[in-house]
C-alpha cells in the first residue's frame, strides 16, 4: 500500500507538472496553468483552506486543511491533501497557520494532490482567483456560451520581441456534440464564437494554403468564457524524396534530417532541424517545414543532450557540406528531389523487431528509437511506432559497434495517460544481427 501511494503520488505530481502548470522551481519545470477560469474548471476540488498539521510520508507530505470555503467538488469541514517534498517533485510549501486557495487532483482512490504547477496560492495573493472561484454559483447549467480566441503563426524559433505575427480573415470551427460552429478572424486574427452549449469542443483554424494548424481540445464550464484561447497555424512545406544505396534499392528506416547550412556543426542540429525517418521502400517526406535554404543530411544518431555525431553524408550523396546540393523551400513549397545516394563505403544494416508485453502478446502504438552507447548515453534516433503486429525495423550503420533500442507506450484512459511502459535491449551492429526482441513492463 505504501508503494502504491508513492507511485500514484510521483505519478500524478509528474502528470500536473507536465500538463496543468503555472511556473518553475529550481529542478521542478512546469508549463502554463491558464487563466482562473481555465485552472478552476481542470482541478477537481477548489477550495479556501487553513492549516491545522503536517507530516512528511512515504514520497511526500500530508497536508490537513480546515476548509473555509469550498467552491468545487468538495463538501467537507476538514480535508487532506498530499503533495511532495519541493523543488525537483514540485511539492507546494505549505507553511503552518497559514491559508491558501487550492487547487487540487483526485487520484482513483480520491486522494487529493496539489503542486506548485498549480494556481495553488496563499490566500493573500489569490484576489483575481477568489473573485472568479466566488462566482461559480451564478453559472446556469443550460446557458450557452462565447468563446473568444486569436489565431497567430507560430514560428520557432519565436519572432525578435515575441510579437506573434496575426493570421486574419481564416474560418475558426468548433465542433462538438454532433454541431459545428464557426467564426471569421478579423483583421487582426481575432474571433469569437457564440451560440455554444457548455461542453467539450475540437477548435482549429482552417490553415491557408502552404500552411498547417494546429487543432486544440477546449472545454467550456462558463459561458463567459475562459479568457481568450490561442489558435496556431505553422508553416507547412515539405520535401520529398527517396535514400537509395549505390544499386538503386530503396534504404528503409533511415534517420535523415534537413540543417540550416550555418547549423551543420551546432550540437543539436540548430532551432529549425527537420527530422524524420524513410518508409519501407526508402521514400520519405519531412513537413512542417519553415520557408528557408538547407542542406539534407543522413546521420544514423541526431542528440538530445547537447551533443552531435557528424552527418555520414549530404544530399545528394557527399560527404563535405560545401559540395551538397541546397534545399530551397519556399513558404508552402512542396520540393521534390532525385534520389539521395547513399554512398558504397557507408556500410548499412536493417535492424527487425518486435515489442511484446510481459504475457508475450504483441504490442502496437509503442515508440522505439535506438542509440549507439560509444556516443554516450542520450544521443537517440527519431522514433519509429510499432504497428499492430508489434513489429518494426530500424536501419543503422554496420559499425559492429553497441546499440541499445529503447520502447516507450502510453497507455491512455479517458484521453488521460494512466500507466507508462517502457522496454531497452541491447544488439550488435552488424549484418548477423537477428531480429530484436524487446519486453516493455509497466512503469510508475
């Protein structure tokens, strides 16, 4: 039972951290948290609470709270929630005799949690917070609502100033339960949406021509709205083309990469590297691409950790960067290439395998990526997901040299990750190499 409780507790503070988050503390990173509408709305008790005791446990602290106005998902005089120990595990730091407006998560056996990525706040600074909290009890059930938003293009790396440039005059829709909805950005990209029942909708902006967009999952409680909801459009060119060996056959699951010429020697591979992996036959296409000249480049390990193994060969089959062919994308281009040629003394191998559960059953939707342990140990390849079969290849270089294949599967329940598997195993690069078995177990 107590293991339990520390795996629910480290798993559940990590799911906050990542997903409902205001700020940071040292090791602990979190994302945004939204506005008090959006925060109240997520959490599943909001309430002003004192307090009374506080004692450490297994993986955290237990926190005993004199409720003094509850406004969501609690009635109760006196509740406890449990949250970590601070700084790397986002614990919040409550201090005793003080009162605070919380946030909390539920976990499945009704523990509540709360971090410092939540709005979780002393009850001296949540005026903005208490003001919205109290005027929940206004909201009709049946009312219908307005959702105001802004639709920008969204640039990495962030424009001079982090001015969001406005895309104006594009359809915004928001569909759920079975209806549709829509708007036209005006001039400055801006929009709202009327009419809509309080509910869950899919809202995104219907892209121009040569660009993407990016849907978002919105929920509406209040049919005032939630502040303004922010809709991205992304460039969208593309590059196309197939790897082949020196006797034209295709070269399958290979890690190639789009650089910026500038970039070819920076760790990482620069702010606008494209990657991606060919199909079974060699071809691939890499979208999402930012209008700009690049080079395009095979390199078996591109790193996550600050670090870089030099690019085997270049477009359309060198090995200097000064002799590669540039790749020119225009915004929206679609630019179709001739075979890139793996050149003879670059020795490949095709690497087969396959993921299963502890029970041996085969297990799709699984994320695997390979890294050659003499470049140390965080420089991964781009993904490849299993199919259905379990089943997936991988092409290296024939180097002899130690690998590692890493799986990661999420499970997901109601939308939400509730359990993580993960799997490693080790192979030989080598021609001989037979095919890979890799058994992923449950993780919390």
């Amino acid at each position: 039972m107590v293991a339990m409780t520390r795996r629910l507790l480290a798993t559940l503070l990590f799911s906050v951290a990542a997903f409902s988050s205001l700020g940071s503390a040292e090791a602990c990173s979190c994302a945004g948290s939204g506005s008090p509408c959006d925060a109240a709305w997520r959490a599943d008790a909001l309430f002003v609470g004192h307090v009374v005791s506080m004692s450490a446990i297994s993986g955290g602290r237990r926190v005993d709270l004199a409720v003094i106005e509850p406004f969501r998902g609690l009635q109760m005089s006196q509740v406890t929630v449990v949250t970590g120990y601070g700084s790397a595990d986002c614990g919040y730091p409550f201090e005793m005799g003080q009162s605070y407006l919380i946030y909390a998560h539920r976990t499945p056996d009704g523990q509540l949690l709360t971090s410092i990525c939540s709005r979780t706040r002393p009850l001296r600074d949540a005026g903005e917070d208490l003001a919205y909290a109290r005027s929940l009890a206004s909201i009709g059930s049946i009312s219908a609502a307005r959702l105001p938003g802004r639709v920008v293009l969204w640039e990495y790396p962030a424009p001079a100033g982090g001015t969001l440039t406005s895309v104006p005059g594009v359809s915004v829709t928001a569909s759920g339960g079975g209806r549709t909805f829509s708007a036209i950005a005006n001039d400055r990209g801006e929009f709202e949406l009327t009419g809509l029942p309080l509910g869950t909708y899919d809202v995104m902006a219907v892209a121009p021509d040569g660009y993407a967009a990016i849907k978002r999952s919105v929920d509406l409680h209040d049919p005032r709205g939630c502040g303004t909801t922010t809709l991205y459009v992304q460039y969208d060119g593309r590059v196309i083309g197939r790897v082949v060996d020196s006797h034209g056959a295709g070269v399958p699951a290979l890690p190639i990469e789009l650089v910026l010429p500038a970039d070819v020697d920076t760790p990482g591979g620069g702010k606008k590297k494209v990657f991606g992996r060919t199909t079974e036959d060699g071809t691939f296409e890499l979208r999402l691409v930012t209008p700009d000249r690049y080079l395009l480049g095979f390199n078996s390990i591109p790193t996550i950790d600050g670090q870089h193994s030099p690019r085997h060969s270049f477009y359309p089959g060198v090995f200097e960067p000064g002799e590669a062919h540039p790749v020119v994308v225009a915004v929206g281009g679609r630019v179709h290439l001739e075979p890139f040629v793996i050149p003879d003394t670059i020795k490949l191998v095709t690497i087969s395998g396959i993921v299963v559960d502890e029970a041996g059953a085969p297990v799709g939707e699984a994320q695997v990526t390979s890294r050659d342990r003499t470049e140390g140990p965080d420089t991964l390849g781009p993904m490849v997901t299993t199919g259905s079969d379990g089943r997936f290849v991988l092409t290296v270089v024939a180097n002899g040299r130690p690998y590692e294949v890493l799986v990661t599967r999420y499970v997901r329940t109601a939308g939400k990750v509730t359990t993580v598997q993960t799997g490693m195993s080790r192979f030989a690069a080598t021609a001989g190499t037979p095919t890979i078995t890799v058994v992923v177990k449950p993780q919390y």
